[in-house]
C-alpha cells in the first residue's frame, strides 16, 4: 500500500505556514449557524490543503470543515478540520491544531495533529509509526483510574446524560483539566496524559484522533467501545492503557 | 529607584531553563495538604531563582511557593510561584508559567509570566514599559461585553456564590474558555483575551499578574475594584478595556 504519510506532512506544512501568518493579528470572525466562530485563517489554511490534494492526488476525496465535500465517496478521502480549537486559536493559545486523517472507505488509516505555533506535530496509522516532530512515541501505561490524568475541553460541551456520565469518571481519577480540544488526544499518544473524554466531535475532529493513538499503543473508540470510523456518533474516548479504557468505559 | 526588571530577566532565565530540563519527563509527584501537585521541577525552579536573590540582593525579602519566606518584611521583596499551572506543566501543555514579582512595601510593582517551553515572556511594572519578549505590548479595547471574550482556568475553582456570580459574567460574553492559568492573564496584556476571571489565588499567583496587565493598559483589580497588594483576597478580575472592567465588577 502507499505511504500517504509524507504527503500528509506536507499538507500539514501548508496549512502551517497560513496559519503562522494570522495567529495573534487582529482578523473578522464569523458565525457559524451552530454560533462557532470561523475566521479567515480556517478558510485560507483549508484551501491550501485542499489546492495540493487536488493537484497530487485528484481521485482522492475531500472532506472538509469549512467548504463541501468533493468526491466523498472515493475510496481514498482526506478529512480535514483547518483549525480545531478555534477560539484558542483566537485568543492566542498555541494549543489548537489542524486535523488531517485518510480515509480508506470511510475508515480512518492515517493522522496528523499539527500546532504550527508551537511546532509540534503527531502523526500516526495503519501501519505507520506514531510520532511527534519525527521521534517515535507511546502511550502511557496507567492501568489504575486512581492515578490518572483526565482531559475535556469544557464540561459545558456534554449534554445533561452525558455529562453525568463524564462526572462519575471525573470523581475517580487523580486530576481532571480543561481547555485544550485535539492537543489532548496528542498527549495521550506522547504519554503524559490518561485519559480524554469528549461528546460532539464530528468526523473531521475524530478521524483524525483515532490513528495517532492506536499507533501510539492507546485506545480510541466511541463511548461504546466500538472502533472510530467515519459514522460514529462523535463520543470519544481515548486511552493511553487498554486496561484503563476497560474501566472507563464501564463507567461512561 | 533602580530600575530590577534586567534582574528579574534573569531570575526568569535561570527557572526557565530547570523547568525545560524537565518538561515531559517522567518525574515524582508530592501532594501538598490541599491536594494540589508539586513536582521537582518546581522545587528546582525556585531554588534557582532564591540563590541568585540571596547573591545578588540579599538585602531583598523572598516569598515562594515551595520553600519558608526570608525577610517577608524587607522594604523589597521577592515573590514566585515557579510553576503556576503545575497540572499543565504536567500534562505537558506548554500553558503554564513561572511568576515573579517584586514588592516595594507589600505592593507588587514589577511582574513577569515566563512561558519556558513556547518561549513568551510577558513583564510590566510601574515605569516599565509591558512587553512580550522584549516588544511593547497593548491590551486591547472592547467597551461592549457582548463581544467580550473571557477565560478562567476551571468552574470548579469557584465556591458556590463565586461560581454565580462568574456565571453572570459568562452568560453576556461573546466567547468562554477554560484552562490557561496565568497565561490568560498574559494574554489579556498583549490583546487577544478581554476578560479573565479567578478565585482562590495566593499571593505568589496574583502579585505578579496586576503589574504586567496595568503597564499593558489594562485594568487589574480584585471583585470589589480593589488595586492588587500582597494583602488581597484571590479573588481576580483582569479586563483589558476599562470601560469593560467598570460593566463586570457590577455583575460580580
């Protein structure tokens, strides 16, 4: 099979450099129907990973947060969200990221979790090692929930069931922090996080996710254990330690 | 008066570089009496900072997180928090801070938040100019609430009462987002967040904040409109516009 790998890194290096170009300058910002604020950055840096899939690869779908999709249907789709964190973006956070996965058939094979601020970029799949910036890495191991790091970006972004379900796991770990949207799926598969759990996600969030961790030797399914694909319903759950997914999944 | 901001360069240099030694490491954790977490990075990070005071000021007072105060009640005194936002730092978000503050009579008149890892250093003080890595910074003016955005490390931080009244202030901004420690308050000092909002702070946090965010143009005060001294209460509210500052205190 192809390697899609390095054509993925430069897909990442493209929307790195538009998004370099606008982090912390004044730009407009406009309202999605759903009141998630896009500004021009997301757009630009989505068209220049768009132009190279066309140009290189032009049988390849594309899927995207910020324009329709193309050929979605193609057994090979790139799935994109330009930049995922948008408010931290906004504010100046080098903790948002850009989210580039490959589908093959509507599952995700290959990941890429780029910070272009912060220069920081994990990348993982069937098949491909996990890295951050090129060096190998792995989840770590944390089978107790006791002693675990658990991760969300906001308890408001759970409905009332669902975020009952967070707080009974919430009540068992070491430590719980917010903020922080797809750069806390990256610490799990660089092993300084346990555990992240989120609701809502849509496929050009989570298919990225997914392979970065599984290659990193984590978990990363939806709140029913089953694998991420292209039509789950955007509850996540991610684990650095299969025993620990066990246990979290009981809870949830 | 002798103008210490070189001197706290410094003392930022010599923590910055023990914390980036350890910074995703695998490191032992000790819990203080109120659960919260100190690692060795912190211990190390201030000690570097106490012996380059005890060379080349020993005149001055210092005041840490992590080890008993000496001569508290100098005319000048020292004040660090050498990890704010240890659980960052351990989950290797690169969004926590090292704080150091002067105190001229108990009243913080020289602050720096010292991001090691991104490598942004935020100062300010009475007669020092606000910068970001050495260039002059601004907070940025938004009169109107509506389109306010406000940051706080966590909900939980607050008590019953406190969390309503955060609340009210949350319900009329443009945009809310959690995590972030002191780096919000940088961030209010170089213009890309409105409002940041906090409860429960120490001395060693807050003492170096309020400096950085007037020199920036900002307003920075506790909930009563307050000036910030070694004496306040924790309870901050730092807005980047005044007008904005004025309409919150009135919510909180």
């Amino acid at each position: 099979m192809t390697n899609f790998a390095p054509f993925a890194h430069m897909l990442a290096d493209s929307s790195g450099a538009v998004i370099r170009s606008y982090f912390r300058t004044p730009m407009p910002v406009d309202y999605k129907t759903d009141e998630s604020p896009v500004t021009i950055a997301d757009r630009e840096a989505e068209s220049a990973i768009r132009q190279l899939i066309e140009e290189i690869y032009p049988d390849h779908g594309i899927i995207g947060e910020e324009f329709p999709s193309i050929r979605e249907d193609a057994e090979y789709c790139w799935i994109i969200d330009p930049i995922d964190g948008t408010k931290s973006f906004m504010i100046g956070r080098p903790i948002f990221g850009t989210l580039i996965a490959l589908m093959r058939n509507k599952t995700p094979i290959l990941g890429i979790i780029d910070q272009p601020i912060a220069g920081e970029r994990w990348c993982g799949g069937d098949g491909v090692q996990a890295t951050l910036n090129g060096a190998p890495i792995s989840s770590r191991q944390c089978p107790q929930i006791s002693s675990a790091m658990l991760c969300t970006t906001a308890r408001e972004l759970f409905n009332e069931s669902d975020g009952r379900a967070y707080d009974r796991v919430k009540e068992r770990v070491k430590y719980y922090n917010y903020g922080g949207d797809c750069y806390n799926y990256g610490l799990v598969a660089s092993g300084t996080v346990d555990i992240v759990i989120e609701a809502g996600l849509k496929a050009h969030d989570f298919c990225a996710l997914a392979p970065v961790i599984i290659a990193a030797g984590g978990v990363c399914t939806d709140w029913e254990g089953k694998a991420i694909d292209f039509y789950s319903d955007g509850r996540m759950l991610a684990c650095g330690d299969k025993e620990l997914h066990a246990e979290v999944l009981k809870l949830l």
